[in-house]
C-alpha cells in the first residue's frame, strides 16, 4: 500500500484521484505544526503540500519510509529543500499549472491599483458620492516593468502588451535584448526598471540576490507616481522601506498579495497609506487548484509507482522518465554497487564509473549515483539514492569521476566501475544482455559471464590443482548446496564465484579463509532478478 498525506488544502479534484488510485491510501491532515508534521511525516510514502506548512529540517528529521513530496503549486521556499536531499526525499513542484490565474490577479491588482477601487468601493459603502476624489490613470501607454520573466512574469507582458502599455523587462537570465519578436524591451540593468516603470510588478524567485531587492534604495529611484505590484513572494519588499514610501507619499500605491510571514500579523504595511492587500490569493481559482492538485497527484504516483521523476527542484541532470533499457542499466549499476560494497567498509576514496558505447551517454551520471548509493549504503547506516547520493558522496570528500566513451567494448553497452578504498582497488564491469538480464563480465580484471543475483560468495585462490575439490568438500561438509559455479583465471590466481541456495555460515567462511590456498573470501547478497516483460 501506497501511503500518501496531504499536508496543506489541496482542491478536491486531487484528494478524489488519489482515493480513486488502485494500493494507494491517503490521510488528509492540515495545520500541522513542524513538530507535528515529523512525528508523522515517516508513516507516508509521499506527501502533498501547497505554502501554509512549513516542512523545516525538524519536520523531516525522521523521514522513515517517505520518499518524495509534491508541492501543488511553484514555489518550495516552505521546504527545506537541503534536508530533504539529504534524507533522500525528492521534491517536485507543478511549475506551470497555475501561470495564468497568477498572471490575471497581477492585472487585477494592477487595474484596482490604477482605478482606486478598494477605496472607492468603501467610499460608495459609506453613502458618499465624491467621484473627483478617484480620478484614475490608464494603463495604455504606461510603461510596466517586469522584473523575472519567467513563466508568470511572460504571461503578464502578453496581457500588458494587449492593455497597449510600454513592457520593459529584467531577468538576468535572458540573454537577448528583447522578447516577443522585440515587443518587450529586456534592460541590463534593474535600476533602469526601477527609473522607468509606472507600474512595477515582481515575478522573481527569493534569493540572495533579490531578497529586499525592493528597498529604500530602490524606491528612491522610482517616480512618486510608480505603483507596485507583489504576486511573488513578500522577501522580495523590505516591508518597512515599502510602508514609510507610501506613507511619505515616495510612491503612489502597492499591491500586494505575498508577506514574509502569513498571516502578516504586525505587518507595517496593514496601517499604511493606499495600498491594496489580498491574503495571497495569486493562484487560488478553482483552475488553477485543480490542475495543480491532479498534476500534483500523478507527478507523485509517478515517482512512487513507477519510478519516473518530473519537476523535480532538489536533483539536478537525472532524466525525466526512465525507460526499460535505462531501468534495466539502473538495475545492473546496483549490483556492481553490492558486489564492490563488501571492500568499502573500511571507507572510500574514490569511485570511477565509465560508460562505453553511445547510447549509455545520457545515463553515465545516473548510473554513478546509483553506483555510489549501493556501494555506501551498507557501511553509512542512512538511505541511500540517486536523490542524494551526489551530495552525500560530497559531504565524505569521496571522489567521483563519471565518464563516458562513445565508442564500445566487446558488447555495445558496458559499465565499468573502480572503486579505491581501505582495501585498494577493485574492479567490476557489466552489462546488460538482450534478455534484459545484468551480466557481470569482469571483476577486478577476472573475465567471465556471470548474472549477479541472490547470494554469491567470491573466493580468490592460488591457481593450483586440488582447489576446487577443497571448495566443493568443504561446502558438502557444512551442507550448503551450490547452485552454479563461475570460474576465472590469470596470473596464477583464480576467482571463483559460487551462487547459493542458502547462506553460507560463519564457521564454513572460517575453513575456507584458513585454506592456504585461499587468499580472500567475501559474501555478497544481491536482489532476486525481475526481468521487466
Ligand atoms: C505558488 O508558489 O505556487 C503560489 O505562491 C501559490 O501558493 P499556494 O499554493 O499556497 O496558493
């Protein structure tokens, strides 16, 4: 069974797919606290979440069995994106679904801004009638500037452009001069935003770069006719330069739906003068919610069933679906990691992944996180996959090198992988048959053709007469039934690599360690193969 929280108000288009899906069960628990949240958050295998819980690194100090949260909407500045990759959770947002009802409350707030509304609808309220007190401007003809034109950002210059008004833009990452076939000018230089917009709106992430970017600097630049628009994020506005400007008349209005903290409760801009407030309202239409709840819901089960990540805001270069040839190259990366892991205990250096052939080119990296994540897993004690992999390989200094060759070994597509650790360097190289079945074809320089499966014992031996005898008496003695045989040589050594019905014990691994002919023993056990059909 699948289990699933749904941690903030999701629309119930989202809640129903998830009660409709087949081994699925869902608990819809809000208001959590973070300490709430964690006492919990390990009963589920995914979470879905909007911005009112806060999933801080205490919250997912205990992950237990989760392994991804879907955000039902854009932005995971509510999570703490560094904790979940670390805990290996994947986090994945709906990037897209809500563009244009954010865009469209930008308008809105803009044309209440620029026609007074929110005031002149107190006024008639109130039983007055002095309509020269809310003379308003146009917006055709008045420069709007955007800064970040991204998604939201370009969809409000379309609308602005159908309004007739002059759109200049900032996003530092445009390289171009203009969007649009040229009908948004893009400035270099945000100041320039600031000196020439009537209208301002933000569509920026929060970052170090743009966090107060609206400060009492930045005001000083603009015209005391300029109004502001906020449907991004409050950290964007220092609240207090933005309060003193509106009251000190430095700026004609703002609107704002976004707060650093919400509710804003002591927030200076609540007393201050012609400004217009919505409780962050950019996405909430009955559109938007229930395309970003369903695409919240199948981004999730797709991870979770089958494996296939999208959007995903905390893992970087993995593909976004992984097909049979890559699931079944996955699959062969994960038993070299077991058959290397038994000679990292003592730590690891460095671990070399090369790919040979075209078609592995675009999984070399993968298959490294794979590989790292097997080989450490035994020894760290904490879980492993290719969501952290990288940065847990990271924070130990291990070394990682991941290449890839284009042209092929004796079969089309092969992985070798080098690891050097406390017990120096080992080798193991493989691929993956027509069958679909792994087949190791190397280790540590020994060729052979062996499917890596269940339990294996390694034993390394002087390449002599009488040894395989030895072998064979000893595990007749204890008992334990062979059921297939792997023999390789070179250089006067041999490996033989044994695959058992059952585990070898202690005191049979002792005898064959204490053989003069045997120079190394290791047990490895690997997953029962599943050939996809
Ligand atoms: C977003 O980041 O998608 C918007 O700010 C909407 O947030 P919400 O899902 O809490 O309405």
């Amino acid at each position: 069974m699948t289990r699933i929280l749904v941690a903030d108000k999701l629309a119930s288009e989202g809640i129903e797919k998830l009660r409709s899906a087949a081994g699925v069960e869902v608990e819809v628990r809000t208001g959590l606290s973070p300490s709430e949240l964690g006492g919990i958050v390990g009963e589920f295998d995914g979470m879905i979440i909007r911005s009112a819980v806060k999933v801080t690194a205490d919250a997912l100090a205990k992950t237990g069995r989760l392994r991804a949260i879907a955000r039902a909407g854009v932005g995971v500045d509510n999570i703490d994106l560094q904790a979940a990759t670390g805990a290996g959770v994947l986090v994945m947002n709906t990037p897209d679904a809500n563009t244009i009802s954010t865009a469209e409350h930008t308008m809105a707030l803009l044309l209440a801004l620029m026609r007074k509304i929110p005031a002149a609808h107190t006024h008639v309220l109130s039983g007055e009638w002095k309509r020269a007190s809310f003379v308003g401007s146009q917006l055709a003809s008045r420069t709007l500037g955007i800064v970040g034109l991204g998604r939201v950002g370009r969809a409000v210059a379309r609308r602005a452009l159908a309004f007739d008004m002059r759109v200049l833009g900032f996003d530092p990452f445009i390289s171009g001069d203009t969007i649009f076939d040229g009908a948004v000018k893009v400035v270099r230089d945000v100041e320039e935003l600031f000196k020439e917009a009537d209208c301002l709106t933000l569509h920026a992430k929060v970052t170090d770069e743009t966090r107060n970017l609206i400060n009492r600097d930045a005001i000083a630049l603009m015209k005391p006719t300029t109004v502001l628009v906020n449907c991004a994020r409050g950290e964007l506005v220092d609240q207090q330069a933005l309060a003193d400007a509106l009251n000190e008349g430095k700026l004609a209005g703002a609107a704002i739906d976004v707060f650093p903290e919400e509710p804003p409760v002591g927030n200076p801009l609540l007393s201050a003068a012609n400004v217009t407030l919505t409780p962050h309202l950019g996405a909430s239409t009955a559109e938007a919610q229930a395309a970003v709840s369903l695409e919240a819901v199948d981004t999730l089960l797709d991870y979770l069933v089958r494996g296939e990540m999208r959007s995903a805001v905390n893992v970087v270069g993995l593909p976004a679906h992984f097909s049979a040839y890559d699931r079944s190259f996955l699959d062969l990366a994960c038993r070299m990691g077991g058959i290397l892991a038994p000679w990292c205990a003592s730590g690891v250096r460095r671990i070399r992944l090369a790919t040979y052939g075209s078609d592995l080119r675009k999984l070399t990296s993968t298959l490294s996180r794979q590989v790292i994540a097997d080989i450490l897993a035994p020894h760290i004690g904490a879980r492993l996959n290719l969501v952290n992999a990288d940065t847990v390989a990271k924070e130990r200094g291990l070394e990682v090198d991941a290449v890839a060759h284009e042209n092929a070994l004796d079969y089309p597509d092969t992985v070798s992988v080098t690891v050097e650790s406390g017990e120096g360097e080992r080798s193991v190289e493989g691929t993956v048959f027509a069958d679909g079945k792994p087949r190791i074809l190397a280790i540590d320089g020994y060729r052979m053709e062996m499917t890596p499966e269940k339990r294996l014992v390694l034993i390394y031996n002087d390449d002599r007469p009488g040894v395989i005898g030895l072998v064979g008496k000893l595990f007749g003695d204890h008992g334990i039934n062979i059921a297939d045989m792997t023999l390789s040589r070179r250089e006067r050594k041999a490996l033989m690599v044994l695959k058992l019905d059952e585990e070898a014990d202690e005191s049979l691994l002792r005898s064959l360690r204490e053989a003069d002919e045997i120079l190394d023993v290791r047990t490895i056990l690997l997953p029962a193969l599943h050939v996809e059909p």
